[in-house]
C-alpha cells in the first residue's frame, strides 16, 4: 500500500507531472491509467480521476530514450507491487475511455462495478 503516487511526462526538455494523494491497500487490484494529451497529464485510478497538472511539452517524441513503467528516471521511487497488462497508446485516452476500460476490467478482477 501507500498514500500517493504520480504520472509523469517528458519529452527530452521538460516534463508535466500530476501528483495524487489516495491511500492504496497492499494486495487489492487497482486500474492505473496515466494521460498526456500535450495541454495536460492526467491521472485516473479505477476509472475516476485523481491528479492533473498543465503540460506545454507537446506529443512526447520517438527517441532513443527508454521508457519507465513503475519507476522514476531519475532512478528512485519503485514501485512496489505487481504491474500487470501494460498499454502504451498513440493516442490519448479521454475520461470516457478510462472509464470503460475501467468498467470492462474490474469484473475480472473480483470488483463489482455499476
């Protein structure tokens, strides 16, 4: 468990980076998605939003660069826990879509959803 998190965004020059506050429960199954549309980064978990932050870094470009998924680049804050179904899209997902992805997952995981 822990008491926050963050989405983060960046291009090679800047970043946008939408921290959230929500205690988490070691060993529930949570559906984390993190947005960036170029004006924004977002952050949803179990399809409702928690965090957003403005972002004028545009598209985040193809580079040579890795990507991270459940550490920061700069080498600290690991997560700890299990990520499971990844998803990289090359467009941006709205609420709406984060929402029934979230809708279409949770029966699988136990979660009762209206």
């Amino acid at each position: 468990g822990g008491p926050s998190g963050f989405c983060d965004f960046g291009n090679g020059t800047g970043h946008g980076n939408a921290p959230w506050t929500q205690q988490l429960v070691a060993g529930q199954w949570y559906f984390y998605v993190c947005t960036d549309d170029g004006t924004k980064v977002t952050a949803y978990l179990n399809g409702a939003q928690v965090g957003q932050a403005l972002w004028s870094g545009g598209t985040v470009a193809v580079s040579g660069n890795d990507i991270f998924i459940g550490r920061a680049v700069y080498g600290g804050d690991f997560f700890t826990g299990y990520i499971d179904n990844a998803r990289i899209y090359q467009n941006s997902l709205t609420a709406s879509d984060v929402k029934a992805m979230y809708l279409a997952e949770a029966p699988a995981h136990g979660i009762a959803v209206r």
